[in-house]
C-alpha cells in the first residue's frame, strides 16, 4: 500500500519493522518519540535514538543503521496505554535532505501488506518527522507525514519535550522557511484534534478542513470580520436602521435545506444510537462543515430531545415496569441532551417525565418485594403477621341491574387480603389469588373463588397494586401466573414500528403528552401483543376508553 504525504493506512500486525532505505552515500540516523496526548514525551527515557537503541518498555527498539538503510522495531501490544502516538523521524549530520536520494520508508508486519511511503523533501532540512502511528477507536494506524527542520535533530528533540544538555551550535544562514517547521502541505495536527475548519498555513486568507486524521482538499474563504458581511460567503447582509442584521439572504435558502435533512438525520440518530456515540458526533461535524452555527442545531435539537424522551418513557412503561437500567438510560439521556440543547421552558416538562420515572422505578421496586410497613393501634390481626397496606377503598359489584358499590377498606399483609366493608367483608389468602392488577383507575383482583375478586376503587391504584403485588409475589415465593408476566412484554421491534404507525402521538386526540401502549382488545379479554392490537394513547384517553373493546 503507497501512501502520499498526509495519507494514512489501518495497521493490523502486533509487531511491525520499520525500514529506511536510500540511495546516497549520506548517513541517516532513525529516531523514535514516545508521545502522550500532551504532544510531548514524559521522560528522555521515550526518545529511542543510537545512544539509546531501546525502550524500557520494549515497544521500540532500533535493530540497524548503516549507510542506505536503517530498521527499527516497533511492537505495538508493548506499548503503554499512556502513549498516544509514536514519531519516526530521521536526522543527517552533513548537509541536507535535499542530498539523500530516493529516501522511502516501508512498514512490515507479519502477514500483512506493507505500507511504502517515498519521501520528497526538496528543502535544505536537517531533521524530518517521516511518519507515525497513532491510535484512532482502539485501533493502531500510519501516517505518512514528511515534515521537516532546519535546526537538525536537536530542534526536532527540543519540539517534543527532549531536554537538551549541550549548547545549541550557531545555524548557518537559511530563509526563511527554514526558521519554522517545513509545510509543503498544510500545518499537521494531532490526530486527537477534532474535524474543523483550520487556518492554512500556505494562505492565511483561507481555511482547510481537517477530517480528525487528515487533511482534505477542502477550501473555505475567509471574510473580514463585519456584521454587515456574511462569514460563510462573503456577501453584503441587509442592514436594518434597528436591531441587528438579519441572515443572509444568500446562504439562507442552503442554510433551511440543509437544517431540514439534518433534522432528520438527527431523530434518526437519536432513535438508534441516541445523543452520543459516532453518529451523534458526525451530527455537530456536519454543521461545522457546513459553517453553520451551532446555535442554529441546538434550536432545532429542542423538540426532537423532548420527542425523544418522551419515546423512551413510554416504551419504558410499555411493560408496567421501570428496571434501573432503565432509569439510568433516562437519566444518561437527559445529561447528554442539557449538554448539547438548551432546553429552556421545556425544562418543566423533563422534571415530569423524570418524576414518572422515578415513581415508575419505585412502584417495580414495590411489585419486586420492597414493601412497607404500616403501624396502626386498630389493626388486630395474627401475631406473626405483617401489615403492608391499609386504605379506603369502594368494591365494585357488577349485577344485572348495574353495578353495586360498597365503602371499606383494604388491608394486606404478608397472609391474606381482606376487604372490611360496611356489610359483609371478604377475606383471601394469598394462595387463592392469580393476579393483580392497575387498569383504568381501579385495582383489579382476580381470584380462584367469587368471593373476593373484583374491582376496587381506590385513590392510588398504581401503587397499591404494587404492593398488593408485591405481597403476592413474596407469598408465593415470586412465582406468578404462568406466562403473565410475558404476555405483558411489547417487544421492542412492535414497539417501534406502533411508535412509527401512529406517528408518536394518541390517536384519539393527537396529544403527545404522557403516552401509553394500549391493547385495543385488552389482554384480560384475550387480546394480543401484535401492532394490529396496539395502539398509542395519551393517559386521559386511555382511562376514558377503560375495558371497552
């Protein structure tokens, strides 16, 4: 594989040689600069040259240097996680670069294709930095680099952070290009700093672009600094007699085209990988390509961050219940987005989206066994026996004149469940109940026998469902109606594709505001978890709709 000056190649062996070849008779030292992310070395101890053939490490190690050829070994699993790059250089003693001929470096590993750089250099230098592998997601890579110094190997040490015990000797007179490193082409960069548009060292007057590993062929203009002329084109904005300039109207056509495809490709990262990660990032690099501000992503971010979150909260409770990891996701999401939008007044509306979170988690937490204790002088109940819960609650009798209503209250304990009514009162053991549930505002109790079962009317049947539940689960050891539990899990591919169907809104009353999987023939009447038989509704909707099919 050849590679040109600033071009770069993947490199996939463990232990690499690195081979100098020319075709004079000068001598040309290799060097090795371990680097951090610094740019510097931490100790001399990283600079491998002839007077110290070998790091302590192992990492590096220079095998020959001869006249037309010199090697290095470079074995990269050696390598201290510290070190985030590692600088080949060269340096002459007599004369210059421009006098070693057909100067090429090859990289060979085991198995694996050898990347060929041929050095031009037709400057007077004296040092010059050839190549060097960086780390880039984990991975190791080459890039050829071919800058160079007039000031000989000590100037190159010096750059990279090797003290320099003896005196500099006095240069002999050179231009001025070799007062600074040498750029045929466009200042280097480490390769950690981020893709932007750079200053060209060749033209101050214009920017080049540098992708995060390299530079591109990409050219911008640069404008002075005016309120009445557009940074990104260079065109005369219309001044107003008040206030300040409007857009240009030039770029302002480009500008809301290219917002609109990125709007969408940043809900379509959002709802894959969300706000983080390659793509997340790729969102700002595409902007700042562009030269459109980043405010103007941010405002666009804002009601697809709500949106999204709104997302996650209801596919969280599409099974009724709230796993930590879960809330972490939430909570995560929230932190990445605050970073990159300014939420504003929509603020409000994420402190309630977290609050149904947490309420979420705390009623799973209940369900999974985590009660509590309730201490009342009036409550006589079995000696070795806990009370959970004590609450008013109103029976509800269907009858074929209507339905019956009958005021108490519900008592649970680690026992039985018992509804003391102002009549009759029903009292169960856990043994004889299947299951409990919170369904359009009541509880709902089914049971093996008649009596007991039913619906309830209480204040807050989520949560004491949840611990009615929770008791049941403990009195049967955490064993469940068979295959409840699963018939009550959506998928998450169903759950998208009923998200993309109903366009993330209910479909009674369009609302996008607390919004919930609902099975349209409900699961107690045999209904199905399938796309046909859900549908998205906000909460009022779906107590309004109750058991109705």
């Amino acid at each position: 594989m050849k590679l040109v000056r600033g071009g770069n190649a993947p490199v996939t062996a463990s232990t690499v040689t690195v081979t100098l070849e020319w075709g004079s008779q000068c001598e040309v030292d290799p060097q090795a600069l371990l680097l951090t992310e610094t740019g510097k070395i931490r100790t001399n101890d990283d600079f491998v040259f002839y007077n110290a053939a070998k790091h302590p490490t192992g990492a590096v190690s220079l095998d020959e240097s001869a006249v037309g050829r010199a090697k290095l070994t470079v074995s990269l699993t050696n390598v201290e996680g510290i070190i985030s790059r590692i600088v080949i250089s060269g340096s002459v003693d007599r004369g210059s670069f421009r006098d070693v001929s057909d100067l090429t470096l090859t990289v060979q590993g085991t198995n694996s294709i050898p990347i060929l750089f041929e050095v031009d250099q037709p400057d007077a230098v004296t040092a010059i930095v050839l190549g060097e592998f960086y780390r880039r997601n984990g991975a190791w890579k080459f890039r050829a680099v071919g800058q160079g110094w007039a000031s000989g190997l000590r100037g190159l040490a010096e750059e990279f952070g090797v003290e320099v015990d003896d005196p500099p000797a006095t240069p002999p007179p050179v231009g001025p290009s070799a007062l600074e490193p040498n750029y045929a082409a466009p200042q280097e960069y480490p390769p950690h700093m981020e893709p932007a548009w750079y200053p060209d060292s060749i033209d101050s007057n214009r920017l080049r672009w540098w992708n995060g590993a390299t530079w591109t062929d990409e050219i911008r203009q640069v404008f002075p600094v005016d309120p009445a002329i557009c940074e990104r084109c260079g065109r005369a904005k219309r001044v107003p007699r008040f206030g300040t300039p409007p857009p240009c109207r030039w770029c302002e056509s480009d500008v809301n085209g290219f917002m609109e495809m990125w709007r969408s490709q940043a809900w379509q990262v959002l709802t894959t990988s969300g706000p983080r990660g390659t793509g997340w990032n790729e969102l700002w690099i595409a902007l700042r390509f562009q030269r459109i501000h980043e405010t103007s992503g941010r405002e666009a971010l804002r009601p697809l961050a709500i949106g999204y979150l709104e997302r996650m909260v209801a596919f969280a409770f599409a099974d009724d219940e709230i796993e930590q990891h879960e809330l972490d996701s939430f909570q995560q999401a929230v932190t990445d987005l605050q970073l990159a939008v300014d939420l504003g007044v929509a603020q409000s509306r994420v402190n309630e989206l977290r609050q149904r979170m947490l309420r979420g988690r705390s009623l799973t937490q209940v369900r999974a066994g985590e009660l509590p204790r309730v201490q009342r002088s009036d409550l006589h109940l079995e000696a070795d026996e806990t009370p959970y819960i004590d609450v008013n609650a109103v029976q509800i009798k269907y009858t074929a004149s209507g339905p019956r209503h009958n005021s108490g209250r519900i008592i649970g304990s680690s026992k039985k469940f018992r509804f003391v009514g102002a009549g009759a009162g029903t009292e169960l053991p856990w043994a004889k109940i299947v299951s409990i549930a919170s369904e359009y505002g009541n509880i709902i109790i089914s049971a093996t026998t008649a009596r007991g079962g039913g619906t309830y009317s209480v204040p807050d049947p989520e949560y004491v469902a949840a611990v009615l539940e929770g008791a049941l689960r403990i009195a049967k050891r955490l064993v469940l109606a068979p295959g409840q539990r699963d018939t009550r899990s959506i998928p998450p591919n169903i759950k998208a594709e009923v998200w993309q169907r109903d366009g993330g809104k209910c479909c009674q009353c369009g609302d996008s505001h607390y919004l919930e999987f609902d099975h349209v023939i409900p699961l107690s009447r045999g209904g199905a978890t399938s796309v046909g038989n859900l549908q998205i509704l906000c909460r009022r909707c779906n107590l309004e709709k109750g058991a109705r099919i």
